[in-house]
C-alpha cells in the first residue's frame, strides 16, 4: 500500500531494533523500503540488511553533497564493484547542500555532475539532495540530462522554480514527514502543484520524524503519515495517494510486485 522511498536504516540508531522497525513497517502497510547506503560501512551494513530482508529492504548507493570531498577515483571504483556484485536500485543520494557546505561547492558541483552522469550510463534512478542551491541544481541537471536522466528530488523543500524544472526533467517529486510541520506551507504548496503521478513518499529516517512524533526517532512506517497530509491538502482520499505513489515508486525504482 505504502513505499518508503528513502530511508537510511544503516544509521547506528537502528542497530538495536531493526526486526521491530521493520515488523512496525509491514503493520503500517508498507511494501517496500529503499534504504540509502552512504559510505562504505554503510554500503555493507545495506547489503546485509538486504539480504534478511529480501524483496522488502532495497538498496540505493551514492556520495552525499556533505562527503563530495571524500571523492577520489578510488570511490568511482569503489561504487561500480558494489553495483556489479550487489543488487541496486538507486544512485544517491547526490547533490548540492549550500546550506551546511560541508564541501567545497565546487566539489559538490563536479561529483553531482559525475553521479548524473554515471546515473544515465547504468540506467539507474538519480536520487538528488537540493538544499538552498535550486539555481546551481537546476544548471546541473540540464547540462547533464543527456535525455535518459530519470530520478527524484528527494525531500523536497518546495522551491517553485526547482520543482518545475525537475517536472520538466521527468523527475518525480519526493516528500518527507517534514510536509506536516506548521511552519512548512510551501511545501504543502508544491504538494498541491505536483500531480500524483509524479509524487513519491519517504521518511529520510531516522530524520525528520512527523509532527506528532517531532523530536523522536523516525521510521519508515510513519512515512503513512507524509502520504495522509498529501492526500489532505489534495483533498484526495488516502487510498488513491497510497496506490499513485507505490505504483510511480515501482516503476522508478524498478520493484516488481
Ligand atoms: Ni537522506
């Protein structure tokens, strides 16, 4: 009924309990996980998780815009053997973060712009971070979209002029939890413009807990949540948000059902 298109279950804050997380996760619904792997640990902690949990838990790997001067060659090579020798469904996430700018920004630029690339070459969905960097977002993705790019805009912040570009592009527009913050009406906004068929769900956990949980932990079953506020400001009953968004998950992510 429900994906959770985006949460990173190798974080240490789920190391105690996962069997419960996921237990919780099928109660609500949920069909599927995609489950983002960011370094090297975290890419074999992805591939073990997966294995317990197959055809449930996917994996999605890629340098995140705060790591982008960690990249060498070696990290190309390094993500190229993992995706030859493992099941993957996502490249990401990759991107621009000028909010924090914990790499250089034109760092950031050349490994987003080599992650697209490498996103078209292998067929693979592009999983893109865009945090107060829309204009240097949007150049990039046009440069780049040699016409096969497919992807998504993770958690997005709502930016009109980011989002129709990304429409433009073919890309799907993915919400988290943070949709239910009051202070997030713009991006109820851009929930509103965005049709259904290109809206997909995600909870960023352990990030980003909705509302009612606000300052606990997050987990994938309370992506629910993200899609009943869609469903509400759509006025849109919650049965067809669940059905559109799982179905467009499918068919970026490739999960057979
Ligand atoms: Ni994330």
């Amino acid at each position: 009924m429900f994906i959770d298109t985006h949460a990173h279950l190798t974080y240490p804050e789920f190391d105690l309990d996962l069997n419960g997380v996921i237990a919780r996760a099928k109660e609500a619904r949920l069909e599927a996980i995609v489950n983002i792997a960011l370094d090297e640990e975290a890419r074999r902690k992805a591939r073990s998780i997966a294995a317990e949990y197959p055809g449930y838990i996917f994996t999605a790997v890629g340098i995140h815009p705060h790591e982008a001067s960690t990249w060498t060659k070696q990290t190309e090579a390094d993500l190229r053997l993992f995706m030859k020798e493992n099941k993957v469904v996502g490249l990401g996430e990759m991107g621009l973060d000028y909010h924090y700018k914990l790499s250089p920004l034109e760092k950031q630029q050349e490994v987003f712009r080599r992650q697209l690339q490498m996103a078209q070459e292998l067929d693979l969905p592009a999983i893109i971070h865009s945090r107060e960097a829309a204009e240097d977002t949007i150049t990039i993705i046009r440069e780049e979209n040699k016409g096969g790019l497919k992807g998504v805009l993770h958690c997005f912040a709502g930016d009109p002029q980011l989002e129709q570009a990304a429409l433009e592009a073919g890309l799907y527009i993915s919400y988290t939890a943070n949709i239910t913050y009051p202070k997030a009406e713009i991006i109820r906004e851009s929930a509103v413009r965005v049709p259904l068929e290109r809206t997909l769900i995600e909870t960023d956990c352990p990030f980003l807990a909705p509302q009612v949980f606000r300052g606990q932990r997050n987990e994938p079953s309370y992506v629910v949540k993200v899609a009943e506020k869609i469903a509400e400001v759509k006025g849109l009953p919650l049965a067809d948000v669940a059905i559109a968004t799982t179905k467009n998950a499918r068919r970026l992510f490739g999960l057979l059902s």
